[in-house]
C-alpha cells in the first residue's frame, strides 16, 4: 500500500498571523465615518545652543516649520494611508488656520464634504516646538465651549449622508466642543438602526457620554482616572478597572492601551486578554492613541474580532512611535511588523 503524506500543520502563531494579513489586504474595502475635532498640528524645529539671560530657559533656534493635520484628522490621515476610505466630520474656523487644515487634507486626498466651517470659532492649533529630537514645550490655542446648534445639524446631517457607505464610526473626542452628549446620542440612534459598530477615543471627563458604544481605547491615565470618578474610589487593578468600565458603559469591549506594557482588551462574557508591546523603541507618543483607533476601526470594518482588531493596532501602535511629529504609517510598514511582532 502507497504510504499517504500529511499536511503540515500550521502553529496557532501562523494561523495567527495569516489571518491578521488577510485582514490587513481587506483595508481597501474599509469605509469608515470619522467624527470629532479636527485640529492643526505646527511643529517648530530648531536647536538649543543656550539658556537665555532672561530667565533659566533654553533659547531654540528656530531652522523650520511643519503643519500636519491633528485629532480627528490624524485618524483620517492613518486610514487613508493604510488604503481605507474616510469620511471625517469635524469643526474649523473661517481663518488663516482653518484654509491651511483643508489644503493639507486634501493633498492627502481626504474627503473634505464633511468640514463645517464656523466664522466665530477659531481653528484649534497645537505648536510644538522640538530641539535635537526633543520636544521643549507646546502652546494650545483653542475654544473648547460646545457647538453652536447651526454647526450640530450640519454635522448630523453629514453623518446621515455618510453613514450609509460606513463599515464603522470612530469617534475622536479631544474636548474641544464637537462631542456632546446630544451629538452622540444621536449618532449612536442611526448607528444601531444600521447595525454599525461605534468605536470612540474618549476624553477622560466625558466617559458617561459613551455609554452603549461599541468599544472604547482609554490608555490606562484616562481608564484609572475615569474609574475613580465614575465609582468614587480607586481601581485596584487593571482588571477591575476594565471589567468596571465595560459593566458601567454598557459597552462591547474596552480595549486599554498600556504603553510600554502593551494592551489589554475587556470584552462582555470574556477574560481580559493581554497583547504584549510592538514598540522597539519609543521615540515619540504624539498620535499613538490616533493610530490605535483607526487600525482597530479599519480591521473591524474587515471583519476582524476585537482581539484580533486590537492585535492590528497594537503593531501598528509600535511602529508610530518610534517616529518622532504626530505619524501615521503604511500597509506595506505594517505587514512588515506584523510578520517581526508574530512568528
């Protein structure tokens, strides 16, 4: 009798990683509504050659100046750079600031259909100013107080244009007026009748607003503050800090993200599942958190299971930060992490 070959088997680490590049060929397809504030990112690059007389201060030097777009538009930036397809709503001003958001989305060739312009609000401007890779201090010039009625309608009415192509909503909230309690209910309304899962960056002092979302992305600052706040005492540990939030949101998952420690992901009826860290080296943290939920938005509008989403984006999460601005990366980067971080 003719002996008869078996199949190698494939390690749980292989199948693993096969499924997670499937998900990552499957971005194209993504459509994703990206809600929030829209922000311009300036970065001041120069040297540090002395401490003025003035006070015990380093003077730089400036040599340039870059502008990125920040926030909400970060986000949209990292999903049109991973070949998903974008749909950002968000606030700007009728100013120098607001032109220069819109010229630079749409040399990222990102839909601008959902800009709401406001001629009394100012377009926030975060200025960083970094020295020999460093970053030395950063101003914040913004309005944080809540949208006017007019710019709230023209936003919902967008996210009812737009929701019929999305796959998932992300909503970014950086506590600058566009997410509000109203708003989120809202859009929260038409995504169930549509069955599309919400995914929120949240804002610490705004974690009520969020209840009956999809899943949630505090790293563990805003998740332990949020805690103690919501249950006036403190969490004890990771895990009572995640498993409380998941209970008290009423929401699928909280996917917290633990810097150097990785991630850990809380889903209803499951065990904290912990993801161990991708970053080799940590370079910079501005727009990490960004990152994170638009990967994760884009695997689940593939297909993916949060555990799996959350592995996506942890990867990818290793690799922004060890770029130095506020990044963002390419399929091409990712596939390679993937097939380092997963043997």
């Amino acid at each position: 009798m003719g002996s008869s070959r078996k199949r190698p088997q494939l390690s749980s680490q292989a199948h693993q990683k096969a499924r997670l590049l499937d998900i990552i060929r499957r971005f194209d397809s993504a459509h994703i509504l990206v809600l929030g504030d829209f922000i311009l990112d300036e970065f001041v690059w120069g040297q540090v050659e002395r401490i003025s007389p003035e006070a015990p201060v380093p003077v730089v030097n400036v040599q340039r100046q870059s502008f990125m777009p920040g926030g909400a538009l970060n986000v949209a930036h990292n999903i049109r750079t991973l070949k998903g397809i974008v749909y950002p709503c968000g606030v700007v001003g009728r100013d120098l600031h607001g032109r220069m958001l819109v010229r630079e989305i749409r040399k990222q060739k990102i839909e601008t259909g959902g800009v709401i312009y406001d001629r009394d609000r100012p377009t926030t401007l975060k200025t960083r100013v970094i020295a020999h890779s460093q970053q030395v201090v950063r101003f914040d010039r913004e309005k944080g107080s809540d949208l006017k009625p007019v710019d709230a309608g023209a936003i919902l009415k967008f996210v009812r244009q737009s929701i019929e192509k999305a796959k998932v909503v992300i909503i970014e909230d950086y506590g600058k007026g566009v997410v509000t309690p109203a708003l989120i209910q809202k859009v929260l309304t038409l995504c169930r009748k549509k069955r599309i899962p919400v995914v929120v960056d949240p804002k610490e002092k705004h974690f009520l607003y969020y209840r009956g979302v999809t899943a949630i992305t505090p790293n563990k600052k805003e998740a332990f503050s949020a805690y103690a706040s919501l249950f006036n005492k403190e969490g004890s540990s990771i895990e009572s800090v995640g498993k409380g939030l998941l209970q008290k949101l009423n929401c699928q998952a909280v996917v917290m993200t633990l810097g150097e420690d990785g991630m850990a992901v809380f889903e209803k009826g499951g065990r904290m599942t912990k993801v161990p860290t991708a970053a080799r080296e940590v370079y910079d943290v501005s727009g990490a958190g960004d990152t994170v939920i638009a990967v994760l938005g884009l695997a689940l509008a593939a297909g993916a299971t949060m555990k799996d989403a959350a592995w996506l984006a942890n990867v990818a999460a290793g690799v922004v930060v060890g770029k130095l601005g506020t990044a963002s990366l390419v399929q091409k980067e990712l596939t390679g992490a993937l097939k380092e971080h997963v043997r």
